[in-house]
C-alpha cells in the first residue's frame, strides 16, 4: 500500500503552516478565556465572533510569513497590497475583540495581550 494524499479540509493550513495553525488554536482559546471570565459564558454568538477573530489571527500571520519570507522579491505594489490584507484582518480581529468587550484587557498581562505581538 502506498501513501495515501494528505486531504485538506477548510480548517487546516499545509504542513509547513502547523506553527501558525497551532498559534491560531492557542489565540482561540486565549479569547475563550477572556471571553468566559469577562461574561461567565461563552454564548452562541460570542462563539462564532471568537471563531472569526481566530480566523482573522491566523490569515495575519500567514499574511506575515509571506511578506518575511518573499517581500524583498515583490513589486512595490504587491508589497503594500500584502501590508493591506495585512491591515485589514488585524482591524477585523481587534474589531471583534471589541465587540466580545474584550478592549480593556489590552494593558493588562494575560494570554491574549502577549498573543498578539507574538511571532511565527
């Protein structure tokens, strides 16, 4: 028998993204946290606001790691598109955060803060 193909689902990123996938399920659960110890629930809405924050946390950083890894052999113009993606899903996630009323933990030292300027 032979290796059978690897299928991608709509959840999972390819091997060679296992770190920003990893960093995604941590930041989801970090916002769970907070979530949960802010409302003492985590409701059907608020779930799917997390889930979309992590989705957008995790185009971020796959978003960064293109740019790290190619942006000295981009165009200017594909450059600043790239930083423009970039920018619109970091406004995104911290939008959503905002919405999960979330924006005052922002100065304090818990998971989600540290999230956030983390590096993959």
């Amino acid at each position: 028998m032979g290796r059978r193909a690897r299928t991608m689902t709509l959840d999972t990123l390819p091997r060679d993204y296992r770190g920003i996938e990893s960093s995604g399920k941590s930041f989801r659960r970090e916002l769970e946290r907070a979530v949960e110890a802010k409302h003492e629930e985590i409701s059907i809405f608020a779930e799917s606001l997390i889930d979309a924050a992590s989705r957008h946390q995790v185009a971020l950083k796959v978003l960064a790691r293109k740019f790290r890894e190619s942006g000295e052999k981009m165009s200017a113009e594909a450059a600043a598109e790239l930083q423009r993606q970039m920018a619109v899903a970091a406004g995104k996630r911290t939008k959503i955060i905002e919405r999960l009323g979330l924006d005052d933990l922002s100065g304090k030292k818990n998971g989600l803060a540290q999230m956030f300027g983390s590096r993959d």
